[in-house]
C-alpha cells in the first residue's frame, strides 16, 4: 500500500510538472519565427485565436480526463490499470496539439512539442509505463516562444478552457 501511494503522489506531482511546463517551466524548443513578429500592442489574428482555443480545449479534455482517473479507486490501486487509463488522455491530447492550425511562427514550436508528445505516448504504448510519463512530463509542453506570448496572452487570459485546465503557456507568468 506504501508503494501505492508514492505512484499515485508520483503520478499527481507529474501532472502538477505538465501544468507547470504549459504554464512556462520546463525547456525551451526552437521556433520559427516566419509569419507574426510581436510587436508592442500588436493584436492577435484570427488564426492566433483558433490555435489558442484549440490548444486550451485539448489541454482541459485532458485535465478532465485525468482528474476523473485520478477518482477511479480501483485504478490508483493498480498501477498497470493507471498507466492503460493515462494513455488514452496523452494520446488524444497529442493528437489533438498536433492538428491545431499553428500561426506561421508558432508552427516549429508545435511541431517540435508535438513530436515530443507523440514520443512520449509511443514508450508509454511500448510498455514503458508510468515512469516515462512521469520522467517526460516537464517537458511536455513549454511556453510559447517570448516571440508570440506578448501578442497571445490576453487570448490565454479570457479562453474559458484555458482558465479552467490552469494552461497559461508562459503568458501569465506561471
């Protein structure tokens, strides 16, 4: 039972480093930077607007996802049982990011953030388990580059999903 319960603080203080990292801890990527240039005052584009509210959508289905896992008994007391429910939320969440419609900018800092999602789900599928999700999850999601988080914060601030997932990426200093 003492062993349980370190997995399931494991797999909550994970999930706390995913927050973080989408909040602007973790590492950085590279991004491109064709396409918006931040700029003082500059307003979001319409594009700006439908990539925020598709990334904070799939981070609270996510959220969601895990918070009803995290109430399931009989799955925190079995951590094979745990590791098969988490990887439906990382694979959809994954797949999801990957197929927002980045702007020109943002598009090397999704396509990189995807690739490490994708690869992350991958061990998990391959049997590597709870471990890997948890060695990976301060990475998973960086801030969005200084570039673009001026010009997308106030997006971030009054998307609804976002405010409810706690997802700031970076644009609300936490």
């Amino acid at each position: 039972m003492r062993r349980m319960g370190t997995i399931v603080f494991s797999v909550v203080a994970g999930f706390a480093l995913f927050g973080a990292a989408a909040c602007g801890g973790g590492s950085s990527t590279k991004s491109g930077t064709a396409g918006h240039t931040a700029t003082p005052g500059a307003t979001a584009s319409g594009d700006d607007a439908a990539f925020v509210n598709d990334l904070c959508k799939a981070g609270r289905t996510f959220a969601d996802s895990i918070t009803a896992t995290l109430k399931e008994p009989n799955v925190l007391s079995d951590p094979t049982a745990l590791v098969a429910k988490l990887e439906g939320p990382y694979d959809q969440f994954a797949k999801a990011f990957a197929s927002a419609k980045a702007p020109a900018d943002l598009a090397q800092w999704q396509k990189d953030t995807a690739k490490s999602l994708n690869d992350s789900v991958a061990k998990v599928k391959a049997g590597q388990g709870l471990s890997n999700l948890l060695s990976q999850g301060g990475q998973l999601v960086p801030a969005f580059p200084a570039s673009a988080r001026q010009r997308l914060a106030p997006l971030v601030a009054k998307n609804s999903d976002c405010k409810a997932s706690g997802l700031s990426f970076g644009t609300q200093g936490g």
